[in-house]
C-alpha cells in the first residue's frame, strides 16, 4: 500500500538488529502543529530528539526507562527514519548507534513484548502495535511473563513521550495513529502494554 498524504504527519521508522543478527523495525507516527502546518528538517530532528528516548537515552523522570535498558548489548538500535506523508518529501534518516544495557542473556530473538497505541476513537484504523526487540532474560518471571517493574517503568516513559512532545505553546508535535485505509490522524490516548510476549516469526535466523 503507498504512503497516504495526511497533512503536517510524518511516519517514524526505529530500526536495530537483534542478537542472531535479524532486525527489528517499530513505525510510529506524529503530526506536527495539529496539521496546520509542515514540519521542515530542524522540527523533525527535535521531534526525533524526544522519541528516539522510549528506546534509549535519558528518563523522562518518574522511574520511566528507555526500553533498550531490559535488553541485552547485543541488541541494538540504528537509526530512525522519517516519511513526511505530503507525497513530495525524501525520507529523513538520523542515526542512533545504541545498544542494550541490561543484564543477562537475551530471550529468543523472535520473543517481542507488544507496545499499545491507543486513541479516543474504537477501530482497527486507530489503534497501533509496536513489537519491542526481546528483552533479556533477567527480565522474565515466572510465569513467563515481563517483570512487573520492567513493565510499569516503561509504560511511565512511554506514556510521558507525549506531554514532553508537546512542550510550550505551540507549533508542536504529538504522538498518534495514522491510518492508511482513511487517510487520517488520530491523536494518541494513552500506551498501554501487558507482560505477556508476542512472537515474531521473522526475526528469527
């Protein structure tokens, strides 16, 4: 399916690679300005700047923790890429070389914990998913589940991405779903996400 056009959105790709040497992709998706307006190069390298933090880089505050510190160093993250989906603009790639921090051996690689995107609106067109990259096993209780601090310091750094994106007044920037089938934007309601892995067959070797 092509890209749509959605005025002032762009579609956020974090791409890394997982210990068997497969990579691992989330798309995301933000408008800028609630879409009164087109983000140029400068916007979206601060843009990048504050989301790039739900995988790596420093807390939002409150206990929240970039997921790559669940994840082992052989995890790691590239780089980010964005599509302005005006139809015109070339792809904007920044780079990130990051690596995991946290202790103990990876879980399988195809072994994804599923982050939520949620709006205000019911649908498959306004919800989203994004398969995190396997954390270690240091952070799996029994039974088999993600630790229930892993999980709820997370979800406080996802969920403080978006007040942080926001900022003071405005043009400014906010997390939601795109949907490709209407060609609209949804703003995000809230990330939510269980203990429970999904498996991605894709990622293994």
């Amino acid at each position: 399916m092509p890209l749509p056009i959605i005025p002032g959105t762009v579609r956020a790709t974090y791409r890394g690679l997982l210990p068997n040497g497969q990579q691992w992709a989330n798309v995301m998706h933000f408008r800028y300005a609630a879409g009164a307006s087109s983000p140029g190069p400068a916007d979206i390298v601060a843009l990048d700047a504050l989301a790039v933090r739900l995988y790596t880089g420093a807390s939002f505050g409150g206990g929240g923790i970039p997921w790559l510190s669940a994840c082992n160093a052989s995890t790691t993250l590239l780089d980010a890429t964005y599509y302005l989906l005006n139809g015109l603009s070339p792809p904007q790639v920044i780079l990130h070389p990051a690596t995991g921090v946290g202790a103990g051996v990876p879980c399988p690689p195809e072994v994804a914990m599923v982050l939520t995107l949620r709006s205000a609106v019911r649908g498959r067109s306004y919800r989203g998913r994004a398969y995190l990259p396997a954390p270690t096993t240091a952070q799996i209780v029994a039974p088999g589940v993600l630790t229930a601090a892993t999980l709820a310091n997370f979800l406080i750094q996802a969920n403080a991405l978006p007040a942080a994106l926001g900022g003071a007044g405005a043009p400014f920037w906010e997390a939601g779903i795109a949907s490709y089938l209407h060609s609209t934007f949804q703003p995000l309601a809230a990330y939510t996400m269980d203990g429970v892995a999904d498996v991605q067959r894709r990622r293994k070797a």
